[in-house]
C-alpha cells in the first residue's frame, strides 16, 4: 500500500498541516483547470481544519464543495453535513465557494480534485458502515456514484459517494485523530482488513494517498 503517513504532536498543529496541504492541491487545481473540486466529510474531527481553510486567500467562486456523506434529515437540523459546511467551512474568504448538497442530482467531474475522508472507531469511512445491509453495494467496482444506505447512530438513514467515486480523484487523505482510531489504522495499515470499508479504500490503487493522524 503506498501512503504518505503524516503526524503531528496535537489536533491543532495536524489541523493546520493539513489546511496547507488541501490549499496547496486547490491552488494547483485552479492554476491547471480553472476550476476545483473538494470533496469533505462531516463531524467533529474536520471542524477546526475548516476555520483554517476558510481564512485561506484564493478564488473560492471556482472552488465547488460537496459532502461525502450526508444522513437523510433536513438541511438546518444540527446534525446535519450540510449545516457544518455552511457554519464552518462556507465563512469568511471561502463565503464564496460553491455547495454542491449531495441530495441534489449534479454532475460531478470526472475526477474530484481532493477527497478529504474521516473514520469511525468501527472502520467506517463516509457512510459505508462494515454491518450496513448496502456495504458491498458501496464498495462494488461497478457501484454507482452515490447510494442510499443505512448505519450509523442516531441518524442511520444516509447518502453515501461510494468507494468506486471517492477513489475517483486526483488526491485524498484520511484525517484521524485519537489513540483509539490510530490503533485500528495501524491493523489496517499493516496488512488488509476486508470487514473494515477504511481499509478497502486505504488498499486500493489510487495515485496520490495521504494519512493525517495526531493523538
């Protein structure tokens, strides 16, 4: 498997390598298409990562954003992808970025330019639950871009990019933090974890993988 490993000593200091690190593939987007496309997850672990990139001076109009995963609740509900975009990422110099919801029926690029995934203490990744009913439909080569499934608490019904269109991409990280997480990412890391969907997307070629990790 080859993937760069980064660390850092703490949540922030991992924050802000990997708002550079984003920027930079975002940047070279714009200056070789005239145009990006990010793809992010939800939670808690990205909040901070997205106060930085929103401060980040570029030409946000050209940068559209969508969600990885999204559960099946109204837009304004406070556990909702689409809420913590808009409070978190969509602010400041990046008030002028371009939301794509994952509800909407859009046509997305052939490749994303950077994929930005996170990882649940079960081996998930977006929303391919490991005990989900669709998680080989997710995981299918020949699975279509996005699907509706169900996993995951309180909110189990979802809408999930499936592995085949999240490794649809020019670039992607894995962004982790806690001692819990990197001890299931160094199984994983080691050797494949079929059961695990992290470790199907970590395993499968791609030609520019990253992984962020701090305690």
């Amino acid at each position: 498997m080859d993937i760069r490993l980064h660390s850092a000593s703490d949540t922030t200091s991992l924050d802000l390598a990997l708002a550079d690190h984003v920027g930079r593939h975002l940047d070279a987007a714009l200056v070789a298409r005239g145009e990006a496309w990010l793809v992010v997850s939800g939670g808690r672990t990205p909040q901070g990562l997205f106060a930085h990139l929103a401060r980040q001076p570029r030409n946000w109009s050209r940068v559209s954003v969508t969600l990885a995963d999204e559960r099946c609740i109204p837009a304004d509900d406070a556990l909702s992808n689409t809420r913590l975009i808009r409070e978190h990422l969509q602010q400041k110099t990046a008030a002028a970025l371009r939301f794509v919801p994952l509800t909407e029926n859009t046509h997305f690029p052939a490749q994303f330019d950077f994929v930005l995934l996170g990882m649940g203490d079960d081996g998930h990744t977006a929303s391919i639950f490991p005990d989900s009913p669709q998680r080989d439909a997710a995981l299918a080569i020949d699975a279509p871009d996005w699907l509706q499934v169900d996993g995951g608490n309180p909110v189990p019904q979802r809408i999930t990019l499936s592995a085949r269109r999240l490794l649809a991409s020019r670039s992607l990280a894995l962004h982790v933090t806690g001692e819990r997480k990197w001890q299931l990412l160094a199984q994983v890391l080691a050797r494949p974890q079929p059961a695990l969907p992290v470790s199907q997307l970590l395993h499968a070629p791609h030609p520019d993988k990253a992984l962020f990790w701090a305690p």
